[in-house]
C-alpha cells in the first residue's frame, strides 16, 4: 500500500518542462517548469475563481433576472387550475371538430358513412 501511494506522489511530483519556441528563428520565447499536481492546483485554482466570478454575476447584476425563480404557491394553484380548464377547452374543441366533420358529411351526400342499414345491404359483408 504504501508503495503505490509513494509511486503516485512522486509522479505527481515529477518536473517537466514547458518551452515556447518561435517557429520562425527558433528562440526560445518561454520556459516553465511544472509538475502535475502543480497544474492540477492551477487548474482547480482557475475553476473556483470563474465560479465565484459567474456567482457574483449571477447574484448581484441585472443578469439574474434570466434565471427562473421560485413560484410561490397561490401561483402554482392558479397555473394548475388553468392547466385544467385548458384539457376541457381542448376537449370540447375536439368534440365541436367532430360533430362539424360529422355534419359536412352529412350535407355533402356521404350518408352512407353514417347508415348502419347500408352495412346489411352490402352483399361483401356477408
């Protein structure tokens, strides 16, 4: 166990070079030596800082009007109610539709849609 936790620090640990060269004359712009858990503590670094930057955006500035904000509860019975009597308007829309299609049939001579003694009268039915 303490092997492999000695194995895992130390290549944490090992140094690396980062060098910025320019292509052109290849002159050494840059140079930086990082271990990993050096760029693991950057990058957590930079991760907390735009959280709390975006925190404080979020929080303190006009932007926060964009987020949803909790409905109180008088507000959720009244949308729940119109949710309700939206299904029965949507009901009675349909019901109206079909007795339209029904009667349109009806006054265009397709009767026979309708008839149930034409369905006796058809020889294929029997």
């Amino acid at each position: 166990m303490k092997s492999k936790r000695s194995k895992i620090i130390s290549k944490l640990r090992n140094k690396h070079r980062f060098v910025l060269i320019n292509d052109e004359s290849f002159a050494e712009v840059a140079s930086v030596r990082l271990t990993l858990l050096n760029v693991l503590s950057i990058f957590s670094g930079l991760l907390i800082l735009f959280s709390l930057v975006f925190y404080w955006i979020f929080a303190y500035t006009p932007v926060q009007n964009l987020l949803p904000k909790e409905l109180p509860s008088s507000a959720r019975s009244e949308i729940l109610e119109l949710h309700e009597q939206l299904d029965v308007l949507k009901n009675q829309v349909e019901i109206r539709n079909s007795k339209a299609e029904v009667l349109n049939n009806l006054l265009s001579g397709k009767e026979s849609l309708y008839d149930s003694t034409s369905q006796r009268q058809n020889p294929a039915n029997n």
